[in-house]
C-alpha cells in the first residue's frame, strides 16, 4: 500500500470520528479504499487508533439482523496530538 493511500484512510478515519463521534466500521473502509481487513489493519496501526467489535445491521429491513463487526476509532492520545498540533501551527 502506498504512503498516500495509508494517509487517506487515516485521515479519513479521523475526519469521521470528528464528524460523526463514533467508530467506523472496518467493512466500510474496506469497500472506501478496495483494500482488505489487514490492509485497513496496517494502514492504521497499534498506537494510533483502537479496533473494537461494535453492532451493524446486515441485510434487508425484513430480513436483517445486527451483527458484530470490527470497527476504528482515533485513539484518546492520539486526538491529543491533533488538538497540540492544531496549537503550535496556529
């Protein structure tokens, strides 16, 4: 995976959970960026970002269930480093 593609989707992560407050789903990621799980895994790393299970609806109004699937959030420290470098750029 390029140096490019691991910024998008880290940046994409980020700018999500800013938007939106909560995790986003690893399935998603993978549909964003045509990767795979380890790829989405890879991109964001052990230090930055925590990977939990949380519930997704699957399937069709009728038919559907909630399911557990693997989803992403920015790591409490690392929205510090964000907050930080917002303050010395500024």
């Amino acid at each position: 995976m390029k140096f490019e593609d691991i910024q998008k989707i880290r940046q994409f992560v980020l700018d999500s959970y800013l938007e939106t407050e909560k995790a986003i789903f690893v399935s998603d990621l993978m549909l964003q960026f045509k990767t795979n799980a380890k790829g989405v895994h890879n991109a964001l790393g052990y230090d930055d970002f925590i990977f939990e299970n949380d519930s997704k609806w699957q399937g069709s109004n009728y038919a559907g269930k909630f399911v557990l699937s693997p989803c992403v959030e920015p790591s409490k420290s690392f929205l510090v480093k964000v907050i930080k470098s917002f303050k010395v750029q500024s």
